[in-house]
C-alpha cells in the first residue's frame, strides 16, 4: 500500500512523542483484550463532532484522521496511524466529541468501549499514564487553538460575557470569541442567527443552536457536559463541590470501588482553580497553578468511574428518610446511602 503523505495539521502540538504516540505491539495486545478488532472502510465515519465520543480506537492497520467543520469549511486537524489512538478528555467523560473522526483510507482498528477503557486504565497503569498524559495534552492543544463547536459573542464591557468565558475557561472548553466592539464582520453573524445586538452575550452551539445570554447550566446541557442522573439509582456517595477537598474526596471514594457522583454549580477546582499558583498543597512542593490540579484531578476521578455533574446547583438535603435525597435547582434529585 502507497503511504499517503500527511496534510498540514491545524494543530501545530508540541512533544508530538506525547500528545500522539505510538503504542508498541505488546500494548495494542493489551488494548486488543479489551476491545474487539473491526474492519473500516475509507470515508467511514467512526463518530461525528456533536456524538457522545464513547469508543475509542487504536489503528493496527490503514489511517485515521481527525477533521472538524467550521465556517470555512472542512479543516484538518491530524493522522493517526497504526499503533496511534483516538481520544482525549471527553473519552473518559462522555461528553460530545469535539471533532468527527473518520477512516482515511480501508483499514483495521480495535474498539474499545468507554467502560472498558476505564477498566483497562484502572487496571494498566502503564497505558493508564500514556492515555491519560496524551488525553491532557490534546485539550490544551484543542484550547490553545480554539478547535471547539462553541462561538461565544460579546462585549468586554459585558458581566455575562465574562462569566461565560470565565466557564468555558475553566471547564477547558475550546471556543471561538468574537468581541462586538471589535470585529467589524460580527454583525453577518448576528443577522445569520436572526440576534440582536441587545441579545449578548450570544453562544453558538454547534453552527446550529442559538443562545441568547444563557445560564451556566443552558451551555453544559447544549455541550452535552453532563450525564444523565440516574433517580431511581441510590449511591454510595455524593460529593457537593469539586473543589481540592470534593475532588480528593471523589478520587479516594471511587477508587475504593464506591459508586460516587459530584456535583459542582460552576467548575472543578472551586475558588482554588483561579490560583495562579498553589504552593502548599501536598506533594507538589514547586507548586501548581490551581486550573492544572483541578484539570488532572477531575480527570483522575473519572478514570476511576466517579460521575461529575457540573453547573447544578444542591439546593436541599432531604434526610427525613433512608435513603438520603441531594434536590438540585432543576427540580431533580440523587439518593445517597
């Protein structure tokens, strides 16, 4: 087979030995013992942008690539090739993927199911450290670039723009800002959309759903930030803020095999995750900027299974009878033991 030279990815991603490496045959062999191995024909579309990215593939034969739409037009973002991997922090998440991932050319992948990839990094430290520092390291490049389905429209001069960006920020959501007070073409856009200039701050979702000065909790349900909770399900704990100590608490509990869900009304890390630097927090004694112990403690809770629901607020704690019920400011509810 003729190797297809690589287009010009998009994501200009350094230390490209992390972000994308590639596994040696001893650890496709382990990957494959969680997975199953499928045929995909060129153009086969694996997921899109905008579906939940619950499988994750590692290519043993042909190429994958990763494309996105934009306003442009198809942009291409990366190959992967044998021995290479999908996948970054909304793998483990379950949250929409950002990007559409398709085959390039005919080939071979093996698919791995998301809980089987949490099992398999609960159980593998070795590929858990390689997945987990790639996945980390593909959303900053994602971040950095602004390779997200989010334009958020507004004024410096705007308290609801600023918490919006504050909230994408924080929860490492990629978007694209255009300042009203700036870009001369925003006005195409906002008659596009049918948007009114008194209508900001203004996300768009998608290339497809309009927002006009949405809560917190109007974005993650449009981003497809959180899983369903489950009413009927009673757990064995419940977390109210995923701040240091909500956090450690959910990676503890969850590591132990409980059945932990946390719950934070903006986003993990709490007041500490706007510190510029952290330097007395155990075990990191040059210090740690409180965005980057947020960002790898949220994802280490979800590689042991806990559930992290963000933008709700708890508004109640029913503890009048077994079991215990947390009532949130949308009316739902969680029991906990």
């Amino acid at each position: 087979m003729t190797d297809t030279p690589s287009r010009t990815p998009i994501v200009l991603h350094a230390g490209a030995e992390v972000t994308f490496p590639t596994l040696t045959p001893a650890q496709v062999a382990r990957v494959a013992s969680h997975g199953k191995v499928r045929k995909v024909d060129a153009g086969e579309v694996l997921f899109r942008a905008g579906e939940p990215a619950i499988q994750f593939f590692v290519v043993t034969a042909g190429r994958l690539e990763a494309v996105r739409e934009s306003a442009a037009g198809e942009e291409f973002l990366i190959d992967l090739r044998p021995g290479q991997f999908s996948g970054e922090v909304t793998t483990l998440a379950g949250r929409q993927a950002l990007v559409t991932i398709r085959a390039a050319e005919s080939g071979e992948v093996i698919e791995v199911g998301r809980d089987e990839l949490l099992s398999l990094v609960q159980a593998d430290s070795e590929l858990s450290d390689l997945f987990v520092r790639a996945f980390i390291f593909r959303r900053l490049d994602l971040v950095a670039h602004g390779v997200g389905d989010v334009v958020l429209v507004g004024s410096v001069h705007s308290p609801g723009t600023l918490r919006i960006k504050e909230f994408l920020t924080r929860n490492d959501h990629p978007y694209a800002y255009i300042d009203l007070d700036r870009d001369a073409s925003v006005q195409d856009l906002l008659d596009r959309f049918h948007v009114r200039v008194d209508d900001v701050p203004v996300v768009i979702c998608r290339g497809t759903v309009v927002l006009r000065n949405p809560t917190n909790g109007e974005i993650a349900t449009c981003l497809g930030f959180n899983e369903a909770i489950d009413q009927t399900h009673t757990r064995d704990v419940v977390i109210v803020g995923a701040g240091p100590a909500g956090l450690a608490a959910a990676v503890y509990a969850a590591s132990e095999g409980l059945d932990v869900v946390m719950v934070e009304m903006n986003a993990p890390g709490g007041q500490a995750g706007s510190s510029s630097k952290i330097e007395n927090y155990l075990g990191f004694p040059a210090g740690i900027s409180g965005q980057e112990l947020a960002d790898r403690a949220y994802l280490q809770a979800q590689k042991f299974g806990a559930q992290i629901i963000i933008a709700k607020a708890a508004t109640r704690l029913a503890c009048d009878r077994r079991p215990y019920r947390i009532e949130f400011d949308d009316d739902s509810h969680v029991a906990a033991r």
